[in-house]
C-alpha cells in the first residue's frame, strides 16, 4: 500500500469513528428522552389508577349506603301497608 492509500485509510477510518460518534450521541439522547417519557407515563398512569380506585370505592360506599336506605324504606312501607291493612 502506497503512503497516499494510508493516509487516505486512516483519514476515512477517522471520518468514520466521528461519524459514528455522532450516531451514538443522538442514539444516547433519544434513548434518555425516551426513558423520561416512559417515567412521566408511569406517573401518570399511577395517578389515573389511584383516582379511578377512589371513586370506584365512592360509588360502592353511596350504592351500599342506598341499598341499606332503600332496603330500611322497603321495610318501613312494608310494614305500614300492613298496618293500614289492619285498620280497614
């Protein structure tokens, strides 16, 4: 190999290992926004999931809170209906 094709070899393999130096940054970069979205996305999802259970257990606490008074109401009319009946 002559002194030119050296040179020439050396320069290119330096081109390339700076070039790909660049590659690997933005590769790096990417890669760390992608892992901060991820994490944001994780909060939240948590957030979503905490609220949901939340009001999840709001809504059972007013039904059973209504089943109770609506079965305590079925109750009382019921017994009321049967002492109208009596004083006919």
């Amino acid at each position: 190999m002559t002194e030119k094709g050296l040179k020439e070899l050396v320069f290119e393999s330096h081109r390339m290992l700076a070039e790909q130096g660049t590659h690997l940054r933005w590769i790096c970069g990417t890669l760390k926004e992608m892992k901060e979205q991820a994490t944001g996305l994780d909060e939240r999802v948590r957030y979503l999931e905490r609220w949901r259970a939340e009001h999840t257990g709001k809504e059972r606490r007013l039904a059973g809170a209504g089943g109770i008074a609506g079965a305590a109401l079925g109750t009382i009319a019921g017994s009321v209906i049967s002492l109208l009946d009596l004083v006919k």
